[in-house]
C-alpha cells in the first residue's frame, strides 16, 4: 500500500467519482491521478461504452477501477462505496430542454439520486462527500436548476446527520463549462461551418471556466472543507456576442428568441444569499445557518457588503477573445 503523504490529502485514500466518464470526471481522473497518489479511483457510471471508451484512452492507472451502476440505484451505491474515503457527485441530467421535456427523469436522477449517494455515505462510513452543483441552481427558473437546488439543501442538511466524527458534505457551485458537452462554444464552432449561428438574445450573459479550473477548484475544496460550505469560484464572465465574435468572427447572426427555461443573466449569489456568505481571495462561501455549523469557521474570511450579487452581468472580471480561445485550446 502506498505510504500517506502528510502533505497530500488524497494520498493513500479511495475516492469515487459518479458520473465519472463526463467531461469533469475524465479531467478529476487525469489530475489526481498524476499529481496526487489515491490508492484507488473508482468511476462510478451508468453508460458501459463511456468506460470502455474512457479506459482504452489511456486511462490505464493500476489506481484506477470502473464501476457501472446508476445513483438511482441505493444497493449498487451501497455496493461501490466500501472502503471509500472521498465521494465527488457528478452524475446528473443537465441540459435544460432534456430536463423540462423529462421532468420527473430529472427528480429521479438529480434529487433522489442525491439522496441516495448521502445515505449511502452516511451508512458506509465515508470521510468527505463534495457534490457538484451549478449557477442555475440560484433563483432557479427551470427544472434542471431546481432539482440542483434541492440537491443543494439536502447536501448542506446531510451533515446534521453525521455526528461529531461521520461523513462531510458540501456543494461546488460554478458556471459554464468551456467546450463541454452541451456548451455554446462547440455548437458556435459546428454552425460556423454554414456560415451563420443562431443566439437566443444578444444581451445574455454567461460564466465561464475551464474543466481544469474546475477539477482545481474542486479539489481545493475537498481539501479544506469542513461541511455545510458552498463554495463558489470567482471566474469571469463574457456577453454572448462578444463570444460569438471571438469564435465564429465572420458569420450571420440569426437571433432566435429566448427559450423555456433559460436567463438573460446568471446569479451564482443572490442578495439574499450574500447575507450568509464569506469571502476569500479567490472564491466565496455561502455558510449553513444551522445550530450545529460552528460560527467560528472561516474566521479568516471577509463578509460580504451590503446589498451584494454576484451576477454574470455585474461582474467585475471579463473575458477577452484572447483569453478565450487560450481557454478553449486548453481544453
């Protein structure tokens, strides 16, 4: 067995990831494995082509275990989580039409299998549980956002459950992925091809961050979490022409109408929620107003001034064309 390093959190331990063939949980794989020593990494997911697909490139760590099941599935978490020490919670439905079209798909995947990854946890003894959330999860105006911010509750809650010495849990909150599956940016680059994309307004705003960023962020966070915290990075924001100018510079713009579901402008801290936050240099932290939350956590931090969002179109950090397609080429 590899011997702790004192200096490495994840050394020595058992980490599973749900949803671990997505675009985070190959990057979350990738870094960990070659940075830090996990005495295994187990990718927990439900689609068995993904993991052929993600084992035969080149994902071979001798760490490294690959395990279908689904988290609607209580007996088959149960089952993966023994002997794990860290759980990150990735598996969801995400795209937002998928999930109006499918609501109580999306409960089942998003809530209930929220439920199912704490309880199982909680049962099996494991040490920190981080879930992955989102900004659509603030004031949400669709299904996806509102079952992330259910899962959200219900993470924060979770640890009024586990004793003084059972099982931590937090949420990472963040926006827009750049070139993940789903994202504006591939859809940009296809449509370029025909010489004209289509946009749903040209006022919109979005966040944005690298699955590299991502995966940092999150692993930052599992290290210095003590549970009940949502963490949310600062990271840039770019209005959507301004993106399309950058990616597809010489194409006809066809403005299609706002669609079901979606906002002109992202929140990843609402004013209301500011009144419970903290901030750090690099990230903010909405903390539990809970009796069993020790106020004296995150001492360090700084409160938020009155009247506080943190919105994608007041934001104080823009992207540029040019630090964008670094972004992109990075992934």
């Amino acid at each position: 067995m590899t011997k702790p390093d004192d200096a490495d959190f994840f050394a020595g331990k058992t980490i599973l990831v749900t949803g671990g063939t997505g675009s985070f949980g190959k990057r979350f794989a990738e870094i960990v494995l070659r940075e830090h020593r996990p005495k295994r990494l187990i990718i927990f997911s439900r689609d068995e082509l993904k993991q052929h697909e993600m084992r035969t490139s080149g994902f071979d760590h001798p760490s490294l275990r690959f395990f279908i099941g689904d988290v609607r599935d209580v007996d088959r978490l149960r089952r993966a989580m023994r002997g794990v020490d860290v759980v990150v919670h990735a598996a969801a439905l995400k795209q937002v039409p998928a999930c109006e079209y499918n609501p109580i798909e999306a409960v089942m995947t998003n809530i209930m299998g929220a439920r199912n990854v704490i309880e199982t946890a909680l049962d099996c003894g494991v040490g920190k549980v981080l879930a992955m959330s989102t900004d659509k999860a603030t004031a949400p105006v669709n299904l996806y956002g509102a079952t992330k911010l259910v899962a959200e509750k219900l993470f924060v809650q979770a640890n009024s459950y586990s004793g003084k010495d059972g099982a931590r849990f937090s949420c990472v909150r963040y926006g827009n992925v750049v070139g993940s599956r789903g994202s504006v940016v591939p859809l940009f680059k296809q449509q370029s091809a025909c010489g004209k994309v289509t946009v749903t307004d040209a006022r919109m705003t979005r966040f944005w961050i690298t699955v590299t960023e991502g995966v940092r962020f999150v692993v930052s966070c599992i290290e210095q979490m003590h549970g009940g915290e949502v963490f949310i990075p600062k990271i840039p924001s770019m209005n959507i022409m301004d993106l399309v100018k950058a990616v597809a510079p010489n194409c006809e713009v066809d403005i299609v109408g706002i669609r079901p579901g979606e906002k002109l402008h992202e929140v990843m801290i609402s004013e209301d929620e500011a009144r419970a936050a903290v901030e750090l240099d690099d990230r903010f932290i909405l903390l539990p107003a809970f009796s069993w939350w020790p106020q004296n956590r995150w001492a360090h931090a700084r409160s938020l001034p009155e009247g506080f969002s943190y919105g994608s179109d007041t934001n104080d950090r823009w992207l540029t064309a040019e630090q964008l397609h670094r972004m992109i080429d990075e992934h």
